[in-house]
C-alpha cells in the first residue's frame, strides 16, 4: 500500500485531489477526495484510459500516459505521467500561466499553433476530453525553451452509450464539439482574441 495521508496535494479539483509518486518521481497519484464524486470519477477515468491502452495508443505527447492502478491509504489511485517544466517544478495551468509565467506567449501565434496542435493530437487518436479548459490544460515548458500544452484531466467519455469508445467518427464529432466550445471560453476569458478564435474555429478539421 502505498502512503500518501502524510503527504502534501499537488493540486485538488472539486472530486479528487493529486500526489506526487513517492517511489516514482516522474508520476502522480489520483484520489477521491470523497468516497462517492472522487471514487465514480477514478472508476470512469480508469475504464476509459483502459480503453485507450487496448485501443494500441502509444503516443502521449498532449495527455499524460495512464501507468494502472495503486492502492494508497486514500483509496485507489490511478497513476499518471507528471507533467513538469524542464527545471523540474510543476507545469502551471493556463489560467496560472497568464498570472504567474509568461502572460506574452499566450499573445502570441506559437500559443495558437500549439491549440492546434493540442486539437489535431485529440482527433488523429479519437481521445474524448469530457471537459478541457484553462484549468485543466497546462503549459509545459521544454529543454529547447518551446512550450507545450498538455491536457492533463478530464479525458473521459461519461455518455451512457459511448460510440465514441467504439467509433472514430463518433469520438472526432465529439472532439470538435468539445474544442469548438474550449475555443470559445478562451476568448470569453480574454486569453485569445476574436481574429484568433476565429481563425481557429475556421482551421477545424
């Protein structure tokens, strides 16, 4: 078992909260802040990425790699790839990047190449976010001084019938709708312009 009670969060959303690996330093730990939310959440993410795995996807480059199952004093935890910056320390979200990192790359045309990106990375794979937002993609700063964007929660497909799981038609409709919806609440939020939303509605598969 391993022990995380002791341990500091790294982050919480409103169901789960997440540790960083203590035997593990590249990985994190997912857990149910509350038995009922958290618990339903894990067993969701846990069945799609199983899905992902069978499914013979290897690239993941835009959302972290799914490494099991571990049982901690939290519950079981779902183990993911921990996105960091090159100098080791936690990558910020967007919304984070804006207050806290370099508010200039998220003017600039590198930003929109890497939402597309990000976009075209989903749809060649037919990975369904069930939601993504400036909280929950992160900007990653690289060796080579680019920046990547990862989307690091909320990968997931709660419908009742998932043809999405099953069909790559399916699952590319529903990565449009989801990315045309994110496009829109960057603008809302005044991290892209209306030329930028736009031109990124209109580029589109």
């Amino acid at each position: 078992m391993v022990s995380l009670s002791l341990s500091s969060e790294l982050a919480h959303g409103n169901d789960r909260a997440v540790y960083r690996h203590p035997a593990e330093a590249g990985r994190c730990i997912k857990v149910p802040r509350f038995p009922d939310r958290g618990s339903q959440q894990n067993e969701r993410e846990k069945s799609y990425f199983e899905g992902l795995k069978r499914r013979g996807v290897r690239d993941w480059r835009y959302v972290p790699e799914y490494f099991g199952t571990v049982t901690t004093d939290l519950g079981e935890g779902l183990v993911f790839g921990l996105v960091t910056d090159a100098d080791g320390s936690l990558s910020l979200n967007i919304r984070q990047f804006q207050q806290h990192g370099d508010a200039d790359w998220l003017t600039t045309q590198a930003f929109v190449d890497e939402l597309e990106r990000l976009y075209h990375y989903l749809r060649d794979n037919w990975i369904v976010p069930s939601d993504i937002n400036d909280r929950n993609v992160v900007c990653q700063r690289r060796d080579d001084g680019s920046i990547r964007l990862w989307l690091i929660d909320g990968v997931s497909n709660p419908d009742f019938m998932p043809l999405a799981n099953i069909w790559p038609w399916f699952a590319r409709q529903k990565v449009d709708r989801r990315i045309q919806r994110f496009y829109r609440r960057l603008h809302e939020y005044g991290f892209i312009s209306r030329g930028q939303r736009d031109a990124l509605l209109a580029s589109l598969s």
